[in-house]
C-alpha cells in the first residue's frame, strides 16, 4: 500500500511541473500548491514505507519496491498521457511474478524487537565480521572516489548500497522498538534506540549525496535499475545476518524466493531500459490534454522545428526555428 502511495506521488508531482511549464507567466515550482502537496505526501509515505519494517522481514520489504517502478510506468500512461511500450508489459509481467515469488517465499519470521534483542545482535559475531567487512570495502571505494576521482556508477551505487544496509538495520530496529513501545513495553528509555535512530539519519546523509553523484553523471534509466538491484541485496544480506531472518528456513523456500528476486531485477531493467529522454525546453506533452487544465495554446515539440505558442505569421515560422 505505501509503495502503491510513493508512486502515485512521484507521478503526481510531475504533473504539477507539467502544470506549471503550461503557464503563459511560469512561476518557480516552489510556488505550486500541488508540488507542495506532493512534497507532503511524500515525506508521509515514506514514514510509512519506514514503519513497515516494524511489521515485516526487510528481506521481504526492499524487494517489493519493484513494484513502485511498474505502477509508475502504468500510472504515467494513464495520468501523464505517456506511450505504453511493448517492453513495459513484458516487464510488468516478469515483476509480478517475481513479487508473487517473494510474498509466497518471504521468510515467515514474527520478531518483536526490543533494545535487549538489538544490543545482542549487535554483538554477534556474524554481525561483527560483517560490518568489519563493510568498512573495509566502503574505506577502499571511498579511497578510489576522493583520491583517484573515479566516480564510476558501480563505486557510487556500491557505497549507496553499503550505507543502505546500515540503514535498513537502524530503520527497522527504530520502528520495531517504536512499536513495541507502543503495545506498553516502553523501549525508548534505552540508549540503544537513540545510537540507532543516530545510524539511520546519518547513512540516509550520505546515501542521498553519493546517489545524487550519480544521479548528476549518468543518465536515470542506468541509475534507477542498478540502484534498486544493489540496494534490494545488501537489504537482504543485512535481514539474513543481523536479524537472522532466513533462519530454519527450507532450501526450496531460498531458492524460490532469490528466483522470484532474481525476476523482479529483469522486470526494472526491462521497464526502465531504452526510454529516450528528450531534453526539450517546452513540455512534451500537448498541454491542452493534461487533466483539468483548460486548452489555452498547444506546445507539440516537432523533429524539424519547435513552435513556441501559436504562430499566426507564416513569416515568423524561419524566426521560430532559428
């Protein structure tokens, strides 16, 4: 449901740039009710995206954000008036049955997390190595990006995913303390929980720089799906040795749930491959169809020429296209 709420948002605030860039006086989009409401929604979204690993396995969690990519593509079509491609369909099919995979053979695991519990896995020696590991890796790629200016997308999004699994650890104990604080076993008292929520605001920090690193070099559709593959694994990874989420669990049941995953990642990068983005400055869009704006003048980008409002002097047509 929260996933099905960021997308929804996501297109929603695209819409009101769209609104905007219609406008004879444009105005910044900072001035937009709508973007404003977007932005609001968003930040409520996830808040309960980060909630819902109170409830359920992260294991089980950072996989179904695939589902967030092909709800965009269908909701585009539909709201933002976008071509469906023949690739969006295979790709929506291959991500639904991969999700089907993961619900069937998500670990089914009921922890109720208190700050006894973190503080014990914290010191577990599965635990340990694994950050020791993760340090190592994240100082040799911090090393390579500052020192050796290699800012390759696989060093940008590796460090990405290293914070991310931090963050998924500190994100579920927050919201797995929080709510078993709330059934009255207060667990908020404890140190613990404040070292937590302290990990969790700091790697999402660093997260948002390094992605927004890549974000600036290389195009979306290489970011997007590489991001959302690194970022489910080491998810999955932090689930499986922090809070032992696979534990007892039959092989079958792993093997399956890695297909379904495996599924899903082909599903993205079938969606988001191959989508020319057009850098245009009019919108790309005919304003007069965009739901509830009236028609005031048609702005249709055209391969030969660009027509800015309506040109009722057939003289001015060489102007416009100079």
């Amino acid at each position: 449901m929260f996933l099905f709420h960021l997308f929804l948002i996501i297109n929603f605030q695209k819409y009101a740039h769209l609104r905007l860039a219609c406008q004879a006086n444009q105005k910044p989009y900072y001035t937009s009710k709508l973007w404003w409401c977007g932005i609001i929604l968003m930040g409520l979204g996830e808040l309960g995206n980060a909630a819902a690993y109170g409830f359920a396995p992260a294991a089980l969690i950072a996989p179904l954000g695939c589902v967030s990519v092909i709800g965009s593509a269908f909701i585009s079509v539909l709201f933002l008036k976008e071509a469906i491609r023949a690739a969006d369909i295979l790709g929506g099919t291959l991500t639904i049955a991969g999700t089907y995979l993961l619900v069937t053979f998500a670990p089914n695991v009921t922890q109720e997390l208190t700050a006894t519990k973190i503080q014990n896995y914290l010191i577990s020696w599965q635990f340990l190595i694994y950050v020791i590991l993760e340090i190592i890796i994240f100082c040799i790629l911090l090393y390579f990006y500052k020192r050796k200016d290699m800012k390759h997308i696989v060093v940008l999004l590796m460090m990405v995913a290293l914070l991310a699994s931090l963050t998924i650890i500190s994100v579920k104990a927050v919201a797995g303390m929080i709510t078993f604080s709330a059934k009255g076993k207060m667990q908020l008292t404890y140190p613990i929980f404040y070292i937590m929520f302290i990990i969790m605001v700091t790697s999402c920090v660093f997260q948002v720089k390094f992605l927004n690193q890549a974000m600036q070099l290389y195009n979306a559709t290489v970011v997007v799906p590489i991001n959302f593959v690194f970022f489910t694994t080491s998810a999955i990874i932090a689930g499986v040795i922090f809070y032992q989420e696979f534990q007892g669990a039959a092989l079958l049941s792993v093997f399956m749930f890695l297909f379904g995953c495996l599924l899903s990642f082909l599903g993205v990068f079938v969606i988001t491959q191959n989508r020319e983005e057009d850098h245009l400055q009019v919108p790309y869009i005919d304003c007069g169809h965009i739901p509830g704006k009236k028609m005031i003048d048609k702005i249709q980008p055209d391969s030969n020429s660009l027509s800015y409002g309506t040109l009722h002097d057939e003289d001015d047509l060489p102007r416009a296209q100079s």
